[in-house]
C-alpha cells in the first residue's frame, strides 16, 4: 500500500516573553504569547526519519528571545513581521511560515491623578492578538484583532418575532441583558499601518456601538459593530467576528411572592449562542 504526506507543518506554540521598553520617563511592557508554525520541504523527516532538515523547535523558542531583546519595536504586528524575516533568512526549507501572537492587556496604575511610570495592573482577560502569514517569494499579510473583549449591557436589547417549531420554549422578549465576549479580527487594505492606531479606533467603535445600538438580535449587533469599525478604519478591508450569546435569564420570582421587574436574572456560562460572521468592505 502506498501513502502521500497530503500536508504537515511544525513548530512552537506558547512562547510566553515579557518585554519592558525602558524610556527615560516610563516604562511600557508587552507581555506576549507566540506561536511559530513552518511548512516546506520536510516529507523526509516524517517518511524516513531524517531530521536533517529540521529546525528544532526549541531553537525556535530561543530566536524569540533573542529577536525580542535585539529587534527594536512596540506592537507585535512589528515582532511578528521580524520573525518571520529571520527564519527565511537562516532557513532554507521553509517555504510557509506563520506566527501567532497574543498579548495580554496591561492598564498603567493611576496613582494622586497621574499615569505611574512603572507600575501595572490587569483587570481582564482582553488581549490584542495578531497573525502574520508569509511566503518565500516575499509575500507578508498582517492579520489584527482583539480577543475576549467582554461587555455587557442591561436593556436596549430584544429579541422576538423569530421562527418557532415544535421544541420551541423561548419566550419573546423586548427587554433583556446581552452579553457577550466579543473576539475580532480585520485584514488590512494596505502594508503601511499604524497598527495599534487602528486597534483602537476598532475597539473604540466596537464599544460605542455595542453600547448604543438598538439591538434585535446579537447578529443585529454584530453587524452594527462590523460596520461602524469598517467605516471609521479605511485601512481595514475586512473584519471577521464572533460574539458568544452570555446568557442571563430572567428569574421566576412568583413561588417567592415577588413579581421580577427585569431585576434578578441568573447568568449562565453553558450553553451558550454563538454567532460569527464576515463583513468585506464593498
């Protein structure tokens, strides 16, 4: 019986790196986890047991340490992009390489009404994740996003007239919580960017709108927070989007004699909706 190698890849994930860029006046910290995946000529290491063409993994954890302290930069889309020239650089069977990288959200402490120089603290689970793909013959695509981005909000969301069958037990409903995590990801029109500019003026535009949209699904929403992000970011060509429904239902007071005005609710974590889509500008 003959078998082909259809596709593979290899590499190293959870690279945890801390970096503290020391300015004059403060401190900024990037605290990163970085995942190396590499495709090429490598059907001999799996076939025949020769590891000739092989690149340990753990020499690619160590070039993150390295590159981290040698390569000046202060987003991970600049890391990223960096990583992937080295091993092209030093490589010579890789043929596709790709790197994922999230960083964890650090807020700078305010202490007597001032940004404290050195000092931190991290409130949630948020990170801004970045992917970039490239090939040998010189192609470099940077992918952006935020991850576990959670918001709530108490009313301005409904949702009714949707389609019943027979194990349909969902009362309709004009006024509910919606919660979500939301995670985002865009690819840009361009090479030339300011990265963390157009993080924030994307997260900015998620929450604006999450806020104030009147809501009638969570896929309403998805595509308000979608286009609003388009809109304000011309160097955005797409944004792709997953918001988990967190649900909160609303509790039956009446064995309490009490009558529940929208109040009480109990949260679940599972199961929960879950509701992702594509908007492409055009």
């Amino acid at each position: 019986m003959s078998v082909t190698l259809v596709s593979d890849n290899y590499g190293k994930q959870r690279i945890r790196v801390v970096k503290v860029i020391r300015h004059p006046d403060r401190h900024d910290i990037l605290d990163m986890a970085v995942g190396i995946r590499f495709e090429g000529d490598y059907a001999a290491v799996h076939s025949e047991g020769d590891n000739a063409r092989c690149l340990p993994t753990d020499t690619m954890k160590n070039t993150v340490y390295a590159l981290a302290k040698r390569e000046p930069f202060d987003e991970i889309e600049r890391f990223g992009i960096a990583l992937a020239k080295h091993f092209f650089e030093t490589t010579a069977h890789v043929s596709l390489i790709r790197i994922d990288l999230a960083e964890r959200r650090w807020n700078r402490l305010v202490v007597n009404g001032h940004p404290h120089p050195h000092a931190f603290s991290r409130g949630s689970e948020e990170e801004r994740v970045a992917t970039i793909s490239a090939n040998r013959e010189g192609t470099m695509e940077a992918e952006s996003g935020i991850r576990e981005l959670v918001v709530l909000k108490t009313t301005g969301s409904a949702f009714a007239g949707f389609f019943s069958d027979r194990y349909t037990t969902l009362d309709e409903t004009n006024d509910r919580i919606l919660a979500t995590a939301i995670s985002a990801t865009w690819k840009y029109e361009t090479s030339d960017v300011d990265y963390s500019g157009v993080l924030s003026v994307v997260r900015q535009a998620i929450l604006e709108t999450f806020a104030e949209h009147d809501s009638r699904s969570v896929q309403h929403t998805l595509y308000a927070v979608g286009e609003a992000a388009l809109n304000r970011c011309p160097e955005i060509a797409e944004i792709a989007l997953s918001m988990p429904n967190k649900h909160h239902f609303l509790l039956d007071l009446a064995p309490f004699a009490l009558k529940n005005q929208n109040e009480i609710f109990v949260p679940t974590e599972e199961p929960h909706g879950l509701i992702e889509a594509v908007l492409r500008r055009g």
